[in-house]
C-alpha cells in the first residue's frame, strides 16, 4: 500500500464518444495541433475548442513506478516565481491554504515560496510580496506549481529544489502550463502528464519522453499530478485531498468554496464526468432534480423524455448539449456518489447500498464501483468508512 490508497497507477480524466458506455481509449495529442497562444481563455474561439471542453469521462490505468513510501499530506508549498499566473496561484491557495477545521474540512501546514524571498512579478501586471525562500520546500509533503510562463527558460535553483523534493518522496502537483517546469525538471520522462489543452502538442514537442494526454482533465501519475486549465487544477487538488482524506473531506472542501466535488478517485485512478446540477441544465431542471430524488427507480429514455414533453431523440440531443453526456452516463455517476456517500457514511448491508442507490443487486454495484472508482464497494468502505446507524434503517 502507498499512501494509504493502494497500488502505483496513472490517472487521467478524459472525454468519451458519443456512446452511452465510456471507453477506455487514450487521448494523445494529435500534432497536427495549431493554434499555440499565450496563457488565458481570451485568445481562442469557441468553435474551435477540442472535445475536452464537454467534460464527459472514461478511465485509464496505466502502470508507473514510483516511491514505495508515499507522504501523508499535511505541509504543503506553492512554488512561484516571476511570471506566475495569479488566478491559478489562487486556486492552489484556497483548496490548501484555508483554514476549514470549523467545517470539518482538513486544514495544511500552507506557505507560498520563491526562488527567493521578495517579489515576485506576475502575468497580470501586478506583484506579489513572498515570505519565503526554497528552503520552504524542504518540509513539504506536497509541493504544488501554477501556471508558469512556458517561453521562460526555469530558474536552475527550481528545478533542483523539485528533483530533491520528489527524490525524497513529496508528491508534486501543476496547474496548466506549471506542466512545462516539470518538464524542465526531467520529472515528467516516462509519465503520463498533461496540460492546458492549448499547450499539449508543444508539452509533446518540447518532452519527448512524456506521455502527454491531450483531451484530459488531470493526470495522478503519483507522485506527479499535472492538470489542465484552470478549474482542472481546483479538480485535481479535489482528487488529491480525496484521495488522502476521503470523500466527507473533498465535499468539505468544494462546499466552501462552492464547487461540485465531481471528480475524485479510489485507490487506482477514478476519471468522473463533471455531473450537471439540475440548477445548471436549463430546461432539463425539473427532469434532473426528479432524477437524483429517484436514482433507485428504472429510468429509461422514454419515460424521462415524457417527463420533459419531448420526444426521445430530442430529448438525448437537449441532454447532452445541457449536460456534457448522456442520460445514462449521468444516471450513473449520480448513483455512484449515492452509494460512495452511503458506503461511507453507513454501515447498511452492501446489498442495501446497491438497492438504495439504483445498481439493483450488489454485483451490479461491484461492476460500476471497480469501474468507475478502480476498487470495490468493500475496500472503499474499509479506507473510508465511518460506521454510523445506518441510513437505510426505518426511523
């Protein structure tokens, strides 16, 4: 065991066809890719965004050495240093730097660094006053880089304090173009990785020996985790303390800071579509508000087309244009939180669980569980259980 979590895997979230089961192809970087620009979400069209942007799942394990001793995250650094992004710095501050044992959450020994104390300019215009120097990293369980200026060559200083700090078993996490430190660092060589999706075919280029994953929205090829754009950096730090800490403690997390905590994984790499809220699927709202209220009754496309007064093709198409996937995917992933929280927070019977949470038997649960979350029911209730009355006994 590593980490309390299990056997070396490399995850990756990423993008299924338009089919109602997820494959499990890979999704390597096509370099025909064209349009290379600046960080930022204002230099492309929409027209012209890759399959990444709908967000819908399947899963790849791929084997990766690594560590034998893995860290307990409770100290944590973020590196930065001239030309930092601060939105992504932000992201890394909030989802680790934040106080939220009042909420239950878990709470980390938290510290922004630099090459050298002093200021740090950033993308934007504007600097930062940091404390701390390097030697900050010493101590730190989980080293974590925003987004870093790609045509910059890395101060030699950095790429020396990440080597030593994977070398003796941290783990490191990057947002976005934070990959192309790592790649400087020689630590992406023989790893799955990606980034920003505007920036994977140069990611390839410039690191031959990197798998780069380009329709994917992070990568735990542990103790490496890369991540995309922006709020795939918030989804992987949410899969990261999941991970660690478990699933009360991911939603404490994404509860502050008012996010969905819907992308996590087990013990071997879990790849979640992010599920729409029925707040976010306009006209499919009451459909979708009725369907999470009754995930252990039969759903079939009809019946819920007839619920939206819409014909069945119609109502697949509206579903997937509202939602990033099908019927069936999200009626899925729904039942899979249920039974996750219900395994976690309950000591009902598994066949209860699988009843209450819509899989019908507990083979079928077994199935979706080893499938979506790369262990079993059992396992996940052994690592995260918190026996309790159970939730699926009469009052």
């Amino acid at each position: 065991m590593v980490g309390g979590r299990g056997l070396a895997v490399a995850e990756a979230v990423t993008v299924d066809e338009a089919v109602e089961e997820p494959d499990a192809q890979g999704g390597y970087c096509n370099a025909d890719e064209e349009d290379q620009c600046g960080h930022g979400s204002n230099c492309g069209l929409l027209d012209i965004l890759p399959r990444v942007a709908e967000m819908s799942w399947s899963l790849e394990k791929l084997p990766i050495v690594w560590h034998a001793v893995r860290m307990t995250i409770h100290n944590v650094a973020t590196l930065a240093y001239d030309g930092v992004a601060p939105f992504e710095l932000g992201v890394l501050c909030e989802a680790w730097g934040i106080d939220r044992s009042d909420s239950g959450g878990p709470t980390f020994d938290f510290a922004v660094c630099a090459p050298e104390p002093g200021r740090v300019a950033t993308s934007m215009g504007f600097a930062l006053e940091v404390e701390h120097g390097l030697e900050r990293l010493v101590e730190a369980d989980l080293v974590t880089l925003p987004a870093m200026p790609r045509d910059e060559p890395t101060p030699g200083v950095v790429i020396e304090a990440l080597q030593a700090a994977v070398a003796r078993g941290a783990r490191v996490l990057s947002v976005c173009s934070g990959a192309f430190t790592l790649g400087d660092a020689g630590l992406l060589d023989g790893r799955d990785c990606t980034t920003h999706w505007r920036y994977t075919c140069e990611l390839e280029e410039r690191y031959p020996k990197a798998r780069v994953h380009c329709d994917v929205l992070y990568v735990d090829a542990d103790p490496i985790i890369t991540s995309a754009g922006s709020a795939a950096g918030l989804d992987a730090c949410l899969h990261l303390i999941r991970k660690e800490f478990g699933a009360r403690a991911a939603r404490s997390v994404a509860r502050r800071m008012v996010v969905p905590p819907h992308r996590e994984g087990g013990q071997a790499q879990f790849i979640e579509t992010p599920v729409a809220l029925p707040q976010q699927a306009d006209s499919l709202a009451p459909v979708l508000t009725w369907m999470t209220r009754h995930l252990d009754t039969d759903m079939p496309v009809a019946e819920l087309a007839r619920r939206a007064a819409m014909s069945p093709r119609t109502f697949a198409r509206r579903f997937r244009a509202e939602t990033g996937t099908t019927p069936h995917q999200w009626m899925t992933a729904q039942r899979l939180l249920l039974a996750e929280r219900l395994l976690e927070e309950s000591d009902a019977p598994i066949e209860a669980v699988a009843s209450r949470s819509g899989f019908g038997n507990a083979a079928a649960l077994r199935h979706h569980f080893v499938a979506a979350r790369g262990t079993t029911p059992q396992a996940f209730r052994r690592t995260f259980g918190q026996p309790a009355p159970s939730a699926l006994q009469p009052s």
